[in-house]
C-alpha cells in the first residue's frame, strides 16, 4: 500500500473505532460512513489525517457539513459548524494541528 493510501486508511479506521462506527450527528449505524475532515486537509498541516480533525458521518450528515466548505466559510446546516463538530469529538482546531504536524 502506498504510504499517502495508508495514511488516509489509518485516519479513517481511527476515526470509526473512536465513533463507535456510527454518525456521530445523528448516531445511525450500519450504513456507509465518511470520515470527514472538520478542518480543510489543504489548510492543515501534513494534510489534517488525524482523528483530532475527523468525524465520522453519514451520508447525508456529511453534506450538511460540507456546506461550511463549500460555501467559501460563509454559511453552514445549524449545528454543522466545524467548532460544533470539534466539540462533539472533544477536540478543537488547536488540537487538530498540533496533532497533524505530529505526522511529519
């Protein structure tokens, strides 16, 4: 496996166990999840591939918390922020970095 390849493996399987393999928006299991970086991987360090900086979505969660990027950090779905997606991990932005730039 290609180092890049076991990074993003390595940040999604650490992500899942520590969610419980479920939502943790809206707490569905046994559906197909998304390990989705709170924080942008190209503004973090070494690429944000740490649990620190991830959380486990579903489909349509993980949609709604795509709108903060897609949106240019203008708008989000209520309770979808990336400070109440750290909160509901324990984490927070500063934690996130300093984590990723552990990776180098």
């Amino acid at each position: 496996m290609k180092q890049k390849q076991k990074i993003r493996q390595n940040f999604r399987e650490a992500v899942f166990k520590r969610d419980h393999h479920r939502c943790k928006t809206c707490g569905v299991a046994n559906v197909a999840l998304d390990a989705h970086h709170i924080t942008d991987r190209n503004e973090m360090p070494n690429g944000g591939y740490v649990k620190e900086n991830g959380i486990a979505l579903c489909h349509d969660c993980h949609i709604k918390a795509e709108v903060w990027h897609s949106s240019g950090k203008t708008e989000f779905a209520p309770d979808f922020h990336p400070d109440d997606l750290y909160r509901l991990i324990g984490s927070n932005l500063q934690r996130a970095t300093a984590a990723s730039e552990r990776l180098s």
